[in-house]
C-alpha cells in the first residue's frame, strides 16, 4: 500500500478481508508518529497511556482532555495518513451522555482523530450509541479495562472462566449492535478473542489476546525496550534501546568534561573581515 494513502475504516475492513492483518501502536508524539507512518503502520491510538509513558505518573488517571489534545494534535502531524484513534481519559465520558459528545467532539474537531476510544461493556451502551448518532466513529475496549483496573488494583487478564468469557462475547456483540466501529480486546485468552472475532463484523484488534484478532496493538516505547517501569507478559521487545540512550547520554556528558565537545565543526564563525573590526570595537 502507498505510505502516501489515507488508512481510512474502510481501507482496514478491505485488508480484513484479503486475509491481511493490521499493525497498530500507541504512541504520543511527532517524531515517533513520523517514523511509525513511515515504517508503515496502519493505525496509532494516542492512549491514556500517555500518563503514565510521558509524564511518570503511575495509572492512566491522570490523563485529561487537554493532555490529550495536544497528543493527538502531535500525532496527527507527524502521521496524517494513518487511521488515527483519540483514547478518552478517565471522567471525559462517564458522567453524562452529554460530556461524552462534547469531549469526543473535541477529538473530532480539535485533534483531528478519525475516532475515539472508550472502555466498558454494557455501562456504554448508550454512550456509544450517542456518539455514534452524533456521527463520532467510536472504538471499544473489553478485557482489562486499564481505568477501571487503576481504582480497584486488579491488572489481569479477563475472561479466563467460562461464565465470564461468555460476558465478553455478549458485551462484544452489544457493543457492535450499539454502532461501535472496532473492537480492541485486552489480556484476554485467545480462545475467548476467536469467539469473538467469529460473533462479529467489524474489526477486533488485539493487545496481549493472541493471535486469533484481525490485528495487534502495543505501546511503541515497550516494543523498543525504553519504558524504565515495567513489561508486560505479552510484549515482545523489538529492540533495547534503553541501553543504547544511556550510553549515548554517557558519551555526551564524558565529551563535555574533557572538551571535546564541541568541536571546530559545531561552532559559528563571523563573517570574513567581521572578526577583527568586532575585537576593536570591543577593546
């Protein structure tokens, strides 16, 4: 595919159905988005994540409207042509219907997002079907649901006994009948994602629910070995760049104490002639 072509909805459903899968990442900012479009992804989602991966905190509460405007705004920048996904933040769609339109608008309009994100089964229902009437593309999030986990201190797979699997399959279907345009699961087992593919018409991608979804998503400074914290179970590591920086920093700072940065080449001169008659008006 042309790294020049907008990915639209209809551009993945079309790679759905020629047997391709999608690649997405969750990423926050310019250069990174850049070099994702260019590496040629076909989907980012600007996550909540956002709080924990750029600003230190230790959950994805934290994350608000603002911070995540100006995310999705970098994003689009550095990538226009991907499907580009606005993850909303803990509190911008919970407490009314109303809200909800209102802040995802915000994604719509000032972040220039193709949709927005929202975790939660039947407690969205009508959120989602608000949205989706007010012409908002709108992404749902089963499985580990990371706002929810934050407050009740439970980061772990979903779905792993029947009677609860069965409620994701049938929150998945609630939700597709609700309007929502894609589905991301979270840590929950492949065989509970194979049924849910199979239940479903609309794309469902995976984040540490195997391989049976249409596609994957993961964090891209997990993939590239530079989040200090913690790996989760399901990432494989592309590169461990966190050595790699380090080192670099190491040499920077050693170049500087020993002078040998900067050089000759990294400095300015004065225009020709310009020197001598600046040391005279000085003296």
């Amino acid at each position: 595919m042309d790294k020049n072509e907008k990915i639209t909805l209809e551009v993945i459903q079309n790679k759905i159905h020629a047997g391709q899968r999608i690649s997405m990442l969750a990423l926050y900012d310019y250069p990174f988005a850049a070099l994702a479009q260019q590496a040629g992804i076909d989907s980012i989602i600007v996550g909540d994540s956002a709080a924990m991966v750029n600003y230190g905190y230790d959950s994805t509460l934290q994350a608000d409207m603002d911070m995540m405007i100006r995310h999705t705004q970098a994003v689009k920048r550095g990538a226009p042509n991907v499907f580009l996904i606005g993850d909303m933040p803990f509190m911008s769609y919970q407490p009314t219907i109303e809200t909800a339109i209102r802040n995802a608008g915000r994604f719509i309009a000032e972040g220039h997002a193709d949709a927005v994100k929202l975790e939660g089964g039947t407690t969205v229902l009508d959120t989602v079907h608000a949205l989706v009437k007010a012409t908002i593309p709108v992404v749902g999030h089963l499985g580990l649901t990371p706002q929810s986990a934050a407050i009740t201190g439970k980061f772990k797979a979903q779905g792993r006994q029947a009677q609860s699997a069965v409620d994701l399959v049938n929150q998945a279907r609630q939700l597709e009948q609700a309007g929502i345009c894609m589905l991301i699961l979270e840590c929950v087992p492949n065989t509970v994602s194979e049924a849910i593919v199979q239940k479903l018409s609309i794309p469902v991608i995976s984040i540490g629910s195997g391989p049976a979804c249409h596609g994957q998503v993961l964090v891209l400074f997990d993939i590239l070995g530079i989040y200090p914290r913690f790996t989760p179970k399901f990432v494989r590591k592309y590169a461990q760049l966190a050595p790699t920086i380090t080192q670099a920093i190491q040499a920077y700072i050693r170049d500087i104490a020993q002078g040998t940065y900067p050089a000759q080449e990294h400095t300015y001169a004065m225009k020709p002639g310009e020197e001598e008659e600046f040391r005279k008006m000085i003296e």
